[in-house]
C-alpha cells in the first residue's frame, strides 16, 4: 500500500478574471473534501466578489501583496506573511496592486463553490 502521493499535475481550474488556480488537493483534483491547497497567482486589479465561506482559509504569500476585506477591516499582507481566515467571517480578496501576488491557500474543509456563498453571483 502506497503511504504517499506526489501530485505532479495539479487541476488548473478554469477562470474569466485572469487568475491562476492550480489545485493540488482537493475537491477538483482528487476528490478530497477535507482540505484543499491551491498555488494562485492573483494578476494586478483582480479582485472576487465578497464571500462568507463555511470553511477555514489559509493563506501564504509567495511574491507580492494581497488585499482582504474582513467584516469592515481592511488587512494588506507581502511576502512572507499569512493569515487564518476563520469559516463564516465575512471577506472579500484582491490585489489592487501593480504587480500580480502569488500565493498559497489552503482551506478547511476544502473548497469548493457549494460552500463559499459569494454575495452578487
């Protein structure tokens, strides 16, 4: 029995807004409801709508800065820095910012469309 898996191809997940989404885990890769961790890449001016997910969010930045709106507080977070997004928290993210932001986000239990509940779609 296998005791590991080496993900070399994760799921590139269709978009309309220039961003990047390479699951490697997760619903759309392998069918993992638990977590999911995705590389993005967040091209400057991007942004989603707000969002009250019924999961945990975390997220790393690689390169660059992120912006979230948090209930009425705005964070901005650069390279280096992460963030624990709590389920049920009221948020919205971008990147307002001139050069793209690429970063790591992880979610408990996965993501998946189902559970964000984004506000205007």
């Amino acid at each position: 029995m296998k005791k590991f898996i080496i993900q070399k191809t994760p799921f590139v997940v269709p978009t309309t807004d220039g961003k990047l989404i390479e699951e490697h885990f997760g619903n759309a890769t392998n069918e993992n409801k638990d977590i999911s961790i995705a590389h993005m890449i967040a091209p400057p001016g991007w942004s989603e709508p707000f969002q009250t997910p019924e999961f945990d969010e975390y997220t790393y930045i690689i390169k660059g800065k992120k912006q979230f709106i948090i209930e009425d507080k705005t964070v901005v977070l650069s390279a280096g820095e992460s963030i624990k997004i709590l389920k049920n928290t009221r948020i919205q993210y971008s990147n307002p910012f001139e050069e793209p932001c690429e970063y790591i986000a992880i979610c408990t239990p996965a993501f998946s469309m189902d559970l964000v509940y984004r506000e205007n779609e």
